[in-house]
C-alpha cells in the first residue's frame, strides 16, 4: 500500500513533457477565461492555484487510494470477483463517491482558507471566482499529469494515422476534465460564500462521481470508449454553463456571513 501511494505521488514529477505542460495549461486558460478572475489584482489567487495542486494530489495519494483499498478489500471479503462484477454498476459506487468527496474536499480547502480570512463575508461572485482558480490549479497539474503518460508511452501522430480520431481521446478527456474541476469547484466556492458551504461540497462530490461513473459504465460493457468521452464532455459542459450563468447572472446578493 506504502509503495502504491507514493508511486502514486512520484509519477506526478516523472517524465516532463513541454508539450503536455502546454496543452494543459492551454486547456486551463480556455475555460478560466470565462469566469474572468481578477489574477492580476489579487496576486494571492496565484497561491489558491498552487495550494490546490499540491493539497489534492497529496490527498488523493494519502487519502482517497488507502480509503478506495480498504473499500475494495471489504467488498472482496463478503463477495467473490465474480459476483462484484455482476453487480459493477452497484458495488463501484462507493470507490467512485470517494473519488469525489476526496477531491472536492480538497480543491475546497484553500477556497476555505480565502473565505476565513475574510472573516467569513465573502462576496458570492469572489467564492466563486476563487473556487475556480482552485480548481484550475489541480485540473491543469492533473492534466499535465495525463499527458506527460501519454507521450511518455510513445504518442505521435502516427499513431493518430493509424488509429484516426480515438488516438486524441485522451486529450480530449483531459480538455473536459479541465473544465469540469473549475467548474466544480467555483459552485462549491459560490455556495460557501452563500453560507450553503456542505450543501454545496456534497453537490460538486456528488457531480464528480457522476462524472467518474463512466468508468463504471465501460467496466459494465454499457459503454464504449466513445461513449465514455461524450459523456464526460456533456457533464463538463452543463456544470459549466451552470457556474457561468451564476458568474454573469445581475442582481446576485453581495455577500453572506
């Protein structure tokens, strides 16, 4: 378990590939320029952007795998392999609601931190505003993360020849994947400031874990690796659009406490 979790951690600096720093940092900006936060104003969301990388990935290595072991070994004590696989579209709930609960949670602390510092009066456009510099900072370090494996297990364009347009899916579900942790994040910042802040944790988990279940569904054999990505872009897009619409939306209340 020891070496899983810091295998884990240590991937996350193997390998470095410029191009997968660009592209993730490129995806990260297309979808962040649409809350428009004030980075140059307010230096400290520079902070919030690292503090999330760094807090999330130490949570999921720390956390969210020894608690998706444990999990899993308890669900091999009461029923064979045979029998869990009967039941994937049950039995992987509680890994995918883990993944979720664990990230958000984490993503969520330095939107927290933000919001204890300014005495718990944050305006609900600022919550969320920092919620989704938050969740820039680990959906790009994740998404370099991606993309350093995959050109690191020998992507080119040749492959894109040989294979067509399922050799980009991995880009692709990063490309959503990006848009997903901002928007996420920025409802659960927004409902902080509102004072609905548990509300609001359980509501990103909870769409996080929608979102992952579609591993369950290919696991099932009810979806194919197409269906996986279209499903994945669908969630990211409509969780957007409900952030920017709280974004943009007039008459919004200034602040709670």
């Amino acid at each position: 378990m020891t070496e899983q979790m810091l295998g884990f951690i240590l991937s996350w600096f193997a390998i470095p590939s410029l191009v997968g720093i660009g592209l993730a940092v490129l995806f990260g900006a297309f979808w962040l320029v649409g809350y428009w936060p004030p980075l140059f104003k307010k230096p400290w969301l520079w902070v919030v952007l690292v503090i999330s990388a760094f807090i999330t990935l130490v949570s999921v290595g720390f956390i969210q795998i020894p608690l998706q072991f444990l999990v899993g070994r308890a669900l091999n004590q009461f029923w064979s392999q045979g029998v869990i696989m009967s039941w994937i579209l049950l039995a992987g709930i509680p890994q995918i609601l883990l993944s979720g609960l664990v990230q958000e949670g984490a993503k969520l602390v330095p939107v927290v931190i933000w919001w204890f510092g300014e005495e718990r009066k944050l305006d609900v456009k600022a919550g969320l505003m920092v919620g989704a510099v938050s969740g820039f900072g680990f959906g790009v370090y994740e998404a370099i993360w991606v993309h350093n494996s995959i050109f690191a297990a020998g992507w080119g364009w040749d492959l894109v020849a040989a294979s067509g347009y399922m050799a980009l899916a991995g880009f692709w579900e990063r490309f959503f994947a990006v848009g997903f942790h901002i928007a996420s994040c920025a409802l659960a910042g927004w409902g902080l400031a509102r004072g609905w802040g548990w509300q609001f944790y359980l509501l990103a988990a909870c769409l996080h874990g929608l979102l992952n279940y579609s591993v369950v569904l290919l696991s099932a054999g009810l979806f194919t690796v197409l269906y996986v990505e279209i499903y994945a872009a669908v969630i990211a897009v409509l969780v957007t659009a409900a952030a920017l619409w709280l974004r943009w939306r007039k008459g919004e209340a200034a602040a709670s406490g």
